[in-house]
C-alpha cells in the first residue's frame, strides 16, 4: 500500500517550527546586539516556544495514526453492515411465512441504512489543506451519520429477531452472528469516539502554539524580525539571515 503524503499543511506548521530553530541560531550569531526589551522575543522565551512547538507537532503525529485507523476501520465495518442488510433482505423474500407487510418494514429501515450512506455520511478524509474548524465540521457530520447507520441496523437486527419465520441456515445471517456484528459496529464507532478527543486536543495545543495573537510562534517571528531590522548595529546582510525564513499561518475557508 502506498504511503499518504503529508498535506502542504501539515507541512507548513512543521517548516514554522523548524524555521524558528534556524531563527533562535541567527539571533544568537548577533552576540549582544540582538537585546530586545520584548521579553516575549528574548532568546530563552523563544527557544521554549521552540521547544512546545515541537513537543505537539510530536503529540500530534503520535495520536493521529491511532485516529485514522480508528476511522478507516470503522468506515470498512459500515461497509460490510450495507452489504449485510441486503443479505438480509434477499433471506427475507425467501422465507416461507413472511407477510408482505413484513418485508416491506425491513425494506424501510434499508433505504434508510441506503439513504444515509448516500446523501450523508463522510467516508472521504478532509482536504489537505483543511483547517482545524473544517476538520471538526467533518468530525462531527460523519459522527452523525455513523450514530445513524448504527440506529438504523440495530431497529433492523431487532425486527428480524421478531419474527420466529426468520431463521435462516446461513450462520452469518442467524440472529446471534447479527447481534455479534451489531456489536462490533458499536465497537468500532466508539473506537473512533475515543481517538477523536485526544486528536483534536493535540492539534488545537499545537495551534495555541504556533498561531495565538502575540504569543504565537508566528507572531513571535514578525516581532523579531521588527526588532532586528531597527538595530543599527546588525547590518542589511545579517537581518537577510532571518528575513527570508516564512512563517505562514492556515487560511480559514469561508
């Protein structure tokens, strides 16, 4: 399987952090010249910027394996449920005993199971350059849509339970292999819910610190950069050091 390619976003907030490094080493090539009264540009409140900067990109890039797999695999259980349902269905029509008015209740629960795959559940990721308020946007309308589906095969599994006529030879479809698999839906939709929390707490601390007003690291870095270019003593080649390193900042789409 071919490897996922990092977004340019992701990308970005790692140059941010990995630039500020290069940033600190060219402000400590100044030597006493560079001696802002700013204690937030001062040398040691930069490099711990650097330093939690790059303790969440970290954090991040540990919890989020934990939450794509959770996601997928969830997204693949759901696949097989659809396919599930219609097994059922088609085992239906073919047992002796079955009213029409049953078969038709159980071809309602499915196109809704049919109806919330189609029209509204997420199974595509994000864009890559997706910010953190659009990642949970899509969070959350897939949550949705999957607290649905579960909703939906759980009324199916419980009419099919009802009716005595239903009892087919094929184990998979026999009510108690339906119930394990109502439970494994169940366990791969809260599997998600549990590594969706520590994933979206991770990539808001990393945004704390590399984009909070003033205090971010990008901030931070057009702040130096302001200082420097004001010292007289610190010459046009010099400041060149620091003045091509970009810090850039995701764009929220409207």
């Amino acid at each position: 399987m071919a490897k996922k390619k990092k977004s340019k976003t992701e990308t970005g907030h790692a140059k941010n952090v990995a630039n500020l490094n290069v940033m600190i080493s060219r402000l400590q090539g100044y030597g006493t010249r560079y001696n802002p009264t700013n204690p937030l540009i001062k040398i040691p409140n930069l490099q711990t910027a650097f330093t939690s900067g790059s303790a969440t990109m970290t954090t991040l890039d540990n919890v989020k394996p934990a939450y794509t797999k959770s996601v997928d695999d969830r997204q693949q259980i759901f696949t097989d449920m659809e396919k599930l349902s219609t097994r059922i269905i088609n085992s239906f029509h073919a047992i002796q005993g079955i009213t029409k008015a049953q078969v038709e209740d159980v071809k309602t629960i499915i196109r809704k199971i049919r109806g919330v795959r189609k029209d509204k559940i997420v199974d595509t990721p994000p864009p890559a350059d997706a910010t953190e308020k659009e990642i949970e946007k899509h969070i959350s309308a897939s949550q949705k849509s999957y607290d649905q589906l579960t909703e939906h095969f759980t009324k199916l599994t419980s009419l099919v339970a009802s009716v005595p006529a239903y009892a087919p030879n094929e184990i998979d479809l026999k009510n108690t292999a339906l119930a394990t698999f109502l439970s494994q839906l169940k366990a791969a939709n809260q599997a998600v819910i549990n590594a969706t929390t520590p994933y979206l707490t991770a990539m808001q601390n990393r945004n704390n610190i590399l984009y909070n007003p003033v205090t971010g690291i990008k901030d931070l870095a057009a702040e130096v950069k302001k200082y420097v270019k004001s010292v007289s003593t610190i010459t046009l080649a010099e400041f060149r050091q620091i003045s091509g390193l970009k810090f850039t900042r995701p764009r929220e789409k409207k």
